[in-house]
C-alpha cells in the first residue's frame, strides 16, 4: 500500500509545483545542466543514438501493439486452462490503449507547461507535462506484463516485472538526455503509471481462480 500512496503523493506534489512555478522546478534545471555537462565535457554519439532510440520506444507504434498482443496472447493462454472469462485480457488491452491519452492529453492541455527548450507554446499545442512518451511506455508494458504474469510461472512473471520497470525508466532517462523533456514531466508519467498498474492488478483476476464453466466456478 505503501506504493501507491507514495506515488500520489509524489505526482500531486510535482504538479503543484509546475503549476506554480515553485522551487521545485531548480531541479529539472540542475538535472539539465548536468546532461548538458555530460554531453560536452564527454560527447558521444552512441549515447545519443541510445538516448534516442529509447525515447523511440515509449511511442505509440511500438508500445501499444505490445500491449495488444500481450492481451491477445493472455486470453490464449486463459482460455486453454478453461478460466472463466477468458476474453478479459482483450478489452483489458484495448481500453488500456485508450485510457492512455484521456489521462495524459488533458494533463498537457492543463498545465501547457514549454519544453526544456524553454519555445513557447503555440496555439493549440499540449504542453510537456506529463511525458506522453513516458506513460505510453509504462502503462502499456506493464498492462502487458501484468496481463502475462497472470498466466506463467512466478519466475516468468519476475522477469516480466522487471522489464517493465526497466523500460520506462530507459525511455525516461532518454528523453531527459535526448532533451525531450524535464526530470519531472518523465516522474509525473511514472507516478500515473504505477497507480494506473496498482489499481489494475487488485482488480484482474487470475486464471487460477476459477475454472470454466464445466466446473461450476468462476473468476473472481
């Protein structure tokens, strides 16, 4: 419980301080001018062409057709043990994809916070608070991951676990290197992620809960 409260905590901590310009905020600069630091005093290429190809992976083309699949691939696996509602990982998937934007679009729209570029917005143009790229990456592989756990074996599952923490840190880290986005902005996706995961996984059934229909039992 200890986690999600954390992590509300964090996210309505960082959002008023972006919408009041507080002190906060120093630290989205220090972290910048350390990157900065980093890519002068010691440029590499690789390092940016790394930066950038995870930042590439919390996009929209690679993120939700995994997660699709993964929902696809879970309600394969439910249904060949007989679990009742075997279809559930399906619209799982499919309004996970959806909830996506409707969390983080109005977020963008509301707080309309510039970029670290410091360009002004133009008319009609979100803001960069939340990262969309960031809770692109860690909702949609973690709905994935935890739509799989479901139905492996718990040494299957930590690994899942653990790419799906690894890669929206990776995309995050990318993007605050790339230049994409302030430190917070990547926080505040992570935040929504977690609470987003937490909700989600007291809420999914497990196909060990019950068996099909022949059984008399159901999932709960």
């Amino acid at each position: 419980m200890a986690v999600p409260v954390v992590a509300a905590v964090l996210l309505l901590v960082t959002s008023w301080q972006v919408a009041a310009d507080g002190p906060l905020l120093g630290v989205d600069r220090a972290v910048r001018r350390a990157v900065h630091t980093a890519r002068r005093d010691a440029p590499s290429a690789p390092a940016d062409r790394l930066g950038h190809l995870l930042s590439d992976l919390g996009g929209g083309a690679p993120a939700v057709p995994v997660l699709l699949l993964a929902g696809a691939l879970a309600a394969w696996w439910w249904r060949r043990s007989r679990a009742g509602r075997w279809w559930l990982p399906l619209p799982v998937a499919a309004s996970t994809a959806v909830l996506i934007p409707l969390l983080v679009v109005p977020a963008k729209a509301a707080f309309a916070r510039p970029g670290p570029l410091g360009e002004p917005l133009t008319a009609g143009q979100w803001g960069w608070y939340p990262s969309g790229h960031t809770a692109t990456a860690a909702i949609s592989y973690g709905v994935a991951a935890l739509l799989l756990a479901r139905v492996t074996g718990p040494r299957v599952g930590r690994w899942l676990a653990a790419g799906a923490v690894l890669l929206p840190l990776g995309v995050g880290a990318g993007l605050v290197w790339s230049d994409f986005h302030w430190l917070l902005d990547v926080v505040a996706s992570w935040c929504l992620a977690v609470l987003t995961l937490w909700a989600l996984d007291r809420w999914l059934p497990r196909p060990g809960a019950g068996r099909g229909q022949a059984s008399g039992s159901s999932l709960r």
